[in-house]
C-alpha cells in the first residue's frame, strides 16, 4: 500500500513557492515540476484543527471549503485573528499596504512588518505598494480610512482573482499604474493616525515570482478532491495559494492548495494518470451574468 501524506498547505519561500506536509517535510515547486497525487477510494476529509492543535472529534468538513475547518474549530482559529480584527493589543509593528490582482481590482490591507512580503506572495497580488508603518490599531484606522475614501475593498474573493489574472496587462507600468495612482490619493487624504509613518510608493510586480509571464490562460479551476479521484500535471505557474497546472488535453487548470488539507494523498504510480476532480470551467461561469 503506498504511503499517504497530509498536506498542511502553500508556503512562499525566498526560492518560490513550498507544498508543506504533516510532520515537516517540504516539496519545493520549481517551474516544469510534474504534480501528481490521488485520494485513496473511501478516503475522508478530517478537520485540520485550529492553532495548532488537532480537532478533538476529528470531525468530517466538505470537500469544497477551503478552511478544512469544523466550525468550533474555525470559531477557534478566527478569535486569534488579526485579520478577524479581534486582537487590539498586538505590540508589533504593521504595514498599511495596496495590492492589485488585475485591471480594475484592488484592495487594501496590513501586515506585520517581520513578515515582509509574505502576506503578499501568499495572496496572489500580481503587483503591491506599503502605504505607512505603525502601530497595529493605527493601520487598522488607516486601513478604514482609505477603504472608504478611496472605494476598494479590505477582501476580494480568490474566485473573482483568478478570473483577472487571465487579463493580465503585458507590460509592467501598465501593471502597477493604479497601485501608482491610489497611493498618491492615499497620502494626500486628511484623517491618517500620527503614529503611522507614510511610506514612498515602490511599487512590487509578482509576475516573475508568480512565473505568470507567458503562460496560457486557465481555462477552469478545480471545484473539490473526491475520494477515488486524482490530479496530474506541469506547474506552469503560482499565486498565492493556487498552483497553475498544464493537464494534457484540457489546457491550463488551476488547483488551490487550499482543498488538499484535510485529506490524505497517495503518490500517482504513474506520470500519465488521469486528471479526474471536478473542474469549473472559466468560460461558463462568465456568461452566467458576471459571476466567477
């Protein structure tokens, strides 16, 4: 019988993008990589737990949250949140930042300033700029400030980021024009806190770290793991949590590392296996009235 792993998910490493495992061990993704892994027939998808401990009833969760979480778990994962807003007495330091995933999509958040550009990598922003330094509930009123002066959202779906990343201008200043642009309506605004520092805008492209340059477009994403299915193919490319994976006869799919938790995954026998999950078509979800 093979060995089964258990994904614990997508990390970005100064060297790209790392699947991690259960009990340590790593898999570096360079580009052209061959993925491939399938979920044993009668497999299960277990609670992955919260805050490092397990679930204590190992309970059952949906194939299609990207979570993995039961929801006393989850209850307990969002009360040690910084971005549930429940934590006020944080003493690090924070960075107010813009992030755009593609034309006409941008948003604004804060980071911990150790984390450097983590947070970024791991939220798929094709292109970012700080805004200011300071203390976590003056980010967070700056945050609030510019949310509502300058209209863009806190949270964009992962769904609506895919989409646009299919649109995604060829050229670098055409990619970070709006990061640009905001960040100079941003520090004119009258009402930031004193203890935030602004930051001059340097606006970070991601296309190189992401390998997005070049590559087709996707054509669908994966919907769910199912017990008895399987996923093969190249990595293409990544963003934040999703990996870009050419499957032979379908074109581009992409995969959030996000569905694997929970699971336990054997190793494809071979490199040919048939890619078998339920995929969503991209171009079938844009004509149902806009929806991703």
């Amino acid at each position: 019988m093979a060995h089964l792993w258990k994904c614990s998910g997508l990390r970005w490493s100064p060297d790209g993008p790392v699947l991690v495992w259960d009990g340590g061990r790593r898999s570096v993704l360079p580009w052209g990589k061959r993925i491939g892994f399938a979920v044993p027939e009668g497999g299960v998808r277990t609670c992955v737990g919260a805050r490092g401990h397990a679930c204590p009833v190992r309970a059952v969760v949906s194939g299609r949250s990207t979570g993995a979480r039961c929801e006393e778990c989850a209850r307990l994962d969002r009360a040690h949140s910084v971005a549930a807003d429940t934590i006020a007495d944080d003493p690090r330091p924070y960075r107010v930042y813009l992030a755009w995933f593609g034309p006409g999509m941008v948003k604004v958040g804060i980071t911990a300033v150790e984390r450097g550009s983590a947070r970024l990598l791991e939220q798929g922003a094709v292109c970012f700029s700080w805004l200011g330094t300071g203390p976590l509930m003056a980010a967070r009123r700056t945050e609030e400030l510019l949310r509502a002066a300058l209209q863009v959202p806190d949270r964009i779906p992962y769904a609506e980021k895919r989409a646009v990343r299919a649109a995604l201008p060829e050229r670098e200043a055409e990619r970070v024009a709006e990061v640009r642009e905001l960040h100079a309506r941003a520090v004119v605004l009258e009402g930031w806190p004193e203890s935030l520092i602004h930051e001059p805008c340097q606006a970070v492209d991601h296309v190189g770290a992401f390998g997005l340059a070049g590559v087709p477009a996707a054509v669908g994403d994966v919907v769910e793991l199912v017990p008895g299915g399987a996923v093969s193919g190249e990595l293409v490319a990544a963003a934040g949590p999703d990996l870009h994976l050419a499957v032979a006869g379908r074109g581009v799919v992409v995969l959030d590392t996000r569905l694997l938790t929970g699971w336990e995954l054997a190793p494809l026998p071979t490199e040919d296996a048939e890619f078998a999950v339920p995929v969503r078509e991209f171009r079938r979800a844009e004509q149902q009235d806009g929806l991703f």
